[in-house]
C-alpha cells in the first residue's frame, strides 16, 4: 500500500503552533490586517487552526485578517517552493478554534496544498500536470475546479477532502478515518489505498485498483473496472 507518504504527515498535525522559533515575514498594515511582502511559491501549506483562501491569479498576494493579538503571533514563511502558515511558538498563549484567521493568498499557479491540524483551506483552480494535495489530523481542503493529468491526494487522520473537476490518473491514500468526498471529480484511471474506515468517492472512467484493509467504503461509479484487494468490512462500489 502506498502510505510511507501518510507517516510523515502524521507528526506535522501536532506541529500548529509552530515547530520551530524561525521567523517569519514581517507583516505591514495595523488594526485587524496584515500584508506579507512574499512571492515565488507554488504551494500553500497550512499548520494549525487558521482559514485559508487560495484563488489563482495574476499576481502574488498574501495578507490576513483577524484579531490584532492573533494576527501578531502569525508567522508566514517561504519554506523552498512553498508558502508555510502557521502561528509563532508561544507557551504561554493557549489556541482555540475561536482565535482563527482568515489569510487570503493569490498566485498565478499552485502546485500543491496541504493542511496540518483543524484548519480549513479552500482553493479555487487546479491547472497543470500534477497536483498533489494532503490533510494530516481534522482539518479540510477543498478543490473547486481541478484540471490536471495527474492528483495526488493523501489524508492521515480524521480530516475531509473534497475536490470537482477532471484528472487523468488519480491516486489516493488514506490512513485513519478521513474521508476523500469527490463524486465530481472524474478520472480516467484510480490507485485507492485505505487503512482503517477512512471512506472515498470519486467518478472513475476507466480502470481502478483498489487496496483496503479496514472497514472504509470506496465508491468509483458505475464505469469504474476495478481490481480489488481487501481485507476487513469495507464495501466496494464498482462498474
């Protein structure tokens, strides 16, 4: 089963509030928003209990929105090709699901998105060859419009991923009880890996080899010739 990938996103779930003391960005603006002077990435990556917007655009574009004393312990980095967001190392400040803000992020093309603890993340395009898009612990990402040859997508935990559009070759690993919710998202050939009762939907057109040990559903639809190997509870919904 292909979930080497799934073990290293494991521990990045416990890593929201900042896994090291590195800087960030140095933000600009006042009040309840921020801007972060920082361009040349291809991919978003979200650590802890924050909201991010992602949309395609023609230009390079980060700020944030939120409370002023949350908004001060943001921290946005530019880690090689990827934008990290998360929050600076504080012991005595405790998080809750009621502190999080809202980053807005604009570039010309992303490549790959993943999400690290309870946050949510939204994306509005997916373009280009490959796309690769992950969920480790309970939070969600979303895929309004995916148009590209190959996906990617891997959740280790309980989080949601939901996804639209076209692919054609998708693969999908799943370690926990997370669930990849994407009826809408039509592919021409499938991998599907699951361990434990994590559940998968997707409309496959064309061949699909299925690997599941655990009590999760996988639902291809009706066109789907799929090659099963299973062990445990869990039902497969094939052509």
């Amino acid at each position: 089963m292909r979930l080497m990938i799934l073990a290293a996103l494991i521990p990045l779930a416990a890593c929201g509030n900042g896994s090291d003391d590195t800087p960030g960005i140095t933000g600009t603006g006042s009040g309840n928003a921020r801007s972060f002077a920082v361009g040349d990435f291809t991919g978003v990556e979200l650590a802890g209990s924050d909201n991010v917007d992602v949309r395609v655009g023609a230009a390079f574009s980060v700020r944030a929105e939120g409370d002023p004393k949350v908004l001060e312990r943001l921290r946005i980095r530019k880690v090689g090709e990827t934008l990290r967001i998360d929050r600076r190392k504080d012991a005595g400040f405790h998080w809750s699901k009621g502190d999080a803000i809202k980053v807005y992020v604009t570039m010309p093309r992303i490549a790959s998105a993943s999400v690290a603890g309870s946050g949510d993340m939204a994306v509005d395009r997916v373009e280009g060859q490959k796309f690769d898009a992950s969920v480790a612990g309970s939070g969600k990402l979303g895929l309004a419009a995916v148009a590209v040859d190959a996906a990617e997508m891997n959740i280790a935990g309980s989080g949601t991923l939901r996804a639209a559009g076209r692919a054609k070759r998708l693969e999908v690993n799943i370690a926990g009880s997370g669930d990849i919710d994407a009826p809408r998202l039509a592919a021409a050939s499938a991998e599907v890996s699951i361990a434990g009762s994590g559940n998968v939907r997707a409309t496959v057109n064309g061949p699909a080899e299925i690997s599941m040990m655990g009590s999760g559903d996988v639902d291809l639809g009706p066109n789907a010739r799929c090659k099963t190997s299973k062990m445990g509870s869990g039902n497969v919904r094939c052509g």
